[in-house]
C-alpha cells in the first residue's frame, strides 16, 4: 500500500478487481495450446507463449536486491504485512534518494488507466515531476472503468505508446500474449546488478520482480504489495459502542449481530454484500488471480470450486440476504447500486468488506462531517470460532511495460522515470510523486502536508502508476489508524499461507482462459436468491468436463516442471 491511498466505490459484491485504486497512491495490493513449457526455455523471439518461470530459470533473470537504507520505518514489515509510517513528515528535512538526474531530457508516452478527470497535460505536477526526473513524460490516460476495451484496441493496434500499465485484472484474453510480443525484455538494463543503477528500483522485493516475468523474460515494471489479502470487514465503531453491540467471532455469531442491528423502519441494516469476506472467514482459496485458485492437498491438485468451502461461504453469504440485514441496495445489479460510501457515512448499514485503502480513506472523509466517527477493521475470524485459513495474495498486481520497438535512449528514460517514481516513502522524491509542489498542491499544518483543490485535481493517478516502493502503509495525519492497518495485516498475516502457485507469473493456454469466467455472476445470482446452490454444482460440473480437468493437467504438469515459489 502506499500512502494516502483511496479506492474507488467498491461494486455490489465488495472491493472488485476495478476499484482497486483510484487515487494518488495505490492500495497495498497479477497464449497458445499445448503442454506447459519452461518461459525461458527459448522458443520464438518473443519468448514462450505459456507457461511460467521458476526456480534456477528466475534466478538468472530477476534483479538484485539491494534494501534502502535511506529511510527507516516505524513500524517493520512482518508476516508478509507493508511496513508503516506513523511519524510526522520532517519536509523541511526529506532524505533525497536520486541524488544524480537519470533523465537526458527525451520525451516518454505512457498509457495508463485514470479514475477522475485527468488535468491538462502542461499542469504545474506533470511539469514539475518531469522536470525532477530529467524527462518530458507525455500521458494518454485513459477512463479505467473501461481500460480493458482501450487496451485491447491499442495493443492489436500499431500504435503501441512507449511505456503502458497493465493491471493484473486486465490480463484476459489476448492480453498476456500481446505483453510478450509487444513489449521490451528489461533484462540487460536490471538484471543482476545491473539494477543498481537504478537504487530505488533494486529496493524493490525480489517476489514482486519474479512476478514481473513475462514469456521467460523480465517484461514488467511492478507496483509492489504485501502479500496479505486486502479486504478487511470495516465496521462503525463509534455506532457499535454507543448501541453496545459485540464484534462477532463466528458466522453464527455474525448473524445474530446482523438481526440485532437491522431495523428496516427505522432504515437501518447490519451489513452490505459480505461475499469477499466470507470467502475469508471459510478458508476459500483465492486472491483475485486464477493462478492461487489452484492447491496441492494431499497430492491432488483441487481448484477452489471443487472445495466444500466455496460452496458453503456462498451459501452463507444467500443466508444474510435472505435474512434481510443486507441493505436493499446491495441486493441490485451491478451498475445499479451506487456509491455505498454515503449510506455508510449516514449509519444506513455498519458493516462494509473493503479494500483496506479504504479504511484510511472511509475514517478521513467521514470525520469531516462528524468528528466523533470512528471507522475500524474487524479481524478476519474462522466461521466455526476459531482462527481463520488465510490464502496469500500476489505480490505484485500492476505493472507498467515498455514498447519493445522503443530506442534503448527511451527505455533508459522510462527506467529513469520509474527510479523517481520508486522512492520510498519519506524522501523528496516521494514527497514530489505523491504531493506534488509545496505551496501550489499542498500547504503543510500541523506538520502535516495537506493537499488543496489543485493538488486533490492534479496529484492523481500518474506517476505512482509506473513503479512502486516496497509496500508501505503511511497516513501522517491519522498515525492511529496507519498503525491499526499495519497491525492488522501482521495478526492476519500470521493465519495466512502460501498456495501452490503463490508468486508465479502464470500465462494459460487461450483454450483455458474463459473457462472460470462466469462464475462470479453467479456466485452473485445464488447470494441474492436467483439462482440455486444446484446450479453453481452444475456449474461446477460442466465446468471440470470443458477443460476444468484438462487444465488441472496442465497446472500439475507445469507445478512438476517448475517447482513451487511459495516455498
């Protein structure tokens, strides 16, 4: 997570893939037939189609790592948590990570995917940020509700812009094949030590660089995460003391508590769609990508439709419907239902599964129009009562790619851009990518930087979209909650594990990639009564006799040949 982050209004089923991020800074925090082949291998020029890249075959291709010691944080990372920053900015005394301009001054277009307005491209951040990184970076943002149509077009298209940011949920389709024939093999320029050149990139984790290999070479520049999963049970604290109520340890506890708050007359209901969490409180395999769908139990590969307990969290999450402590705008389609954020504000429902950028982000907003709120997080609790089977996310879910037609002069430049952009948290560098000019986009009160109309309009978006810090939780204006998230993700990190293809870069064969496709629709048709428990087995069922079983093979065959990287 970097800091200040804000996602997007979560969707009907909680936080999708889409709202991700929206803001300044990003939560934190992913093909042809055949049998699956070794990505470094060799094969056509572009590298292999499919397939993943492990082991002895990583090792030779990702970057070193070297720590930053520029910056100290208050509060280390632990079990696979970010780190947390609690002190107050010292502005006047910021540490400076590119001591040396990398940029010779050549003009970079990036295509990147913007939630909002985007500012006028000579706005004071964008010339200021340039003219830090020595470069003169040109955006073609583009509307992200709707990046997956526009990059499609843009990559079957011939005019590739120099640098562009895929998220790991646009990867579909065609996609993962036009990453590997599109876009530049970074490896003469980072790997090994060559990365050393550009520190604040070498700080960058190992398990987000191996992550970033593409068709048996190093494609991605990525935006780091923790691995802990991010959709935490926000609940209003301040509403739950004053009425009394009790945060509940089990599903049958959370139902109880669910019909305790609900009184539809006076226009008050427990909770909104609860699917995301329950997914954790059941033990469901998952976190986001279909990769860590898949586990080796007991020598067989299972996929997380086959497990008992995807069945039961969805059958749990129809009962909460069903019970009516939903709130009735949740029980609409996608699309449909609006920004939940208001009637959370105003105590319409007192429990919201979120990403945790949005806890900061739910707490700063809302004390502004009361300033007794308090929005916390609950701990993920088993639904039996006890502690709760955690599954790891990837470690890193976005990335940005340079045009494999681009001179090495660009690359260098987006290198150069991607180094800035990659400052850890409590450096000039960062503070310019994050808040942009002092006195133009922000005033400093309290010993706290405060952005203004300008700053919220054109410190957006950008530049944190190229390249990221190792993942890192810092809200100098709400410590207490930066140390309550930070905490958070430790006492869950300490429930969660790796799956078997935790970490992996995974291209399946074309064949394959539709296969899983419809069933959140109806995981999402069964919690709100359209359809039956019967028809995600059938589901289930064609699902497994159209490939399902193939591509367990395929999966099994590919884990046999590369190894496991969740260790």
């Amino acid at each position: 997570m970097t800091p200040n982050a804000a996602s997007l209004p979560p969707g009907p089923s909680g936080p999708s893939r889409r709202s991700f991020l929206a803001s300044t800074a990003v939560a934190t925090a992913a093909v042809a037939g055949g049998m699956p082949l070794l990505a470094a291998c060799g094969g056509s020029e572009g590298g292999t189609r499919e397939g993943t890249t492990s082991g002895k075959n990583a090792k030779k291709i990702l970057p070193a790592y070297v720590a930053s010691n520029v910056v100290q944080p208050d509060i280390p990372s632990k079990n696979g948590s970010a780190m947390g920053f609690t002190s107050k900015l010292d502005v006047a005394g910021l540490k400076t990570s590119v001591p040396t301009k990398l940029g010779k001054g050549g003009k970079v277009t990036i295509m990147s995917p913007f939630w909002g307005s985007p500012p006028k491209g000579d706005n004071a951040y964008y010339t200021s940020m340039n003219d830090l990184i020595g470069v003169d970076v040109q955006w073609r943002n583009q509307d992200g509700n709707t990046y997956d149509q526009k990059l499609g077009a843009v990559l079957a298209s011939s005019d590739v812009p120099d640098v562009v940011v895929v998220p790991g949920w646009n990867m579909m389709g065609k996609i993962p094949s036009a990453i590997i024939s599109k876009f530049a093999d970074l490896g003469p320029y980072l790997s090994g030590d060559k990365i050393k050149e550009y520190p604040n990139l070498a700080a960058i984790p190992s398990d987000a660089w191996q992550r970033s290999i593409f068709g048996g070479k190093l494609r991605g520049l990525p935006m780091p995460a923790g691995y802990v999963g991010n959709i935490v049970p926000l609940y209003r604290q301040d509403i739950f003391d004053k009425e009394g109520y009790e945060v509940p340890r089990s599903a049958d506890d959370f139902m109880a508590l669910c019909k305790d708050i609900t009184n539809a007359r006076a226009k008050r209901w427990a909770c909104g769609d609860m699917k995301w969490t329950a997914f954790s409180n059941f033990g469901v395999l998952g976190g986001g990508e279909k990769p860590l769908w898949w586990n080796l139990v007991d020598g067989k590969l299972i996929n997380r439709v086959e497990t008992p307990q995807y069945l039961e969290a969805i059958e749990w999450t129809r009962k909460l419907f069903a019970a009516k402590v939903v709130h009735p705008n949740f029980y609409l389609g996608k699309g449909q239902i609006g920004d939940p954020a208001p009637m959370f504000a105003s105590g319409e429902f007192l429990i919201w599964n979120n990403d945790i950028s949005n806890w900061y982000g739910q707490q700063a907003s809302l004390q502004t129009q009361n300033p007794d709120v308090k929005v916390w997080g609950m701990d993920i609790w088993g639904h039996d009562g006890g502690n709760p089977t955690l599954y790891a996310t990837m470690p890193a879910n976005i990335f940005a790619f340079v045009n494999k037609k681009a001179s090495e002069s660009v690359i260098r430049d987006a290198l150069a851009v991607a180094n800035v952009t990659a400052a850890p948290y409590g450096t000039k560098e960062w503070m310019m990518t994050n808040y942009g000019v002092e006195g133009t986009h922000y005033t400093i009160k309290n010993g706290v930087p405060v952005k203004n109309d300008k700053g919220n309009n054109e410190v957006i978006n950008a530049y944190v979209m190229v390249a990221s810090p190792a993942a890192t939780i810092a809200h100098p204006d709400l410590p207490d909650y930066t140390k309550a998230m930070v905490e958070w993700q430790q006492r869950m990190g300490a429930f969660t594990r790796k799956s078997s293809f935790w970490g992996l870069q995974i291209t399946e064969p074309s064949r394959y990639t539709n296969l899983a496709n419809d069933f959140e629709q109806l995981e999402d048709d069964i919690i709100r009564g359209h359809k039956k428990i019967s028809d995600m087995q059938q589901a289930i069922s064609d699902w497994k006799s159209k490939g399902g079983d193939k591509l367990r093979d395929w999966y099994k065959k590919l884990l046999d040949e590369n190894g496991s990287a969740a260790g």
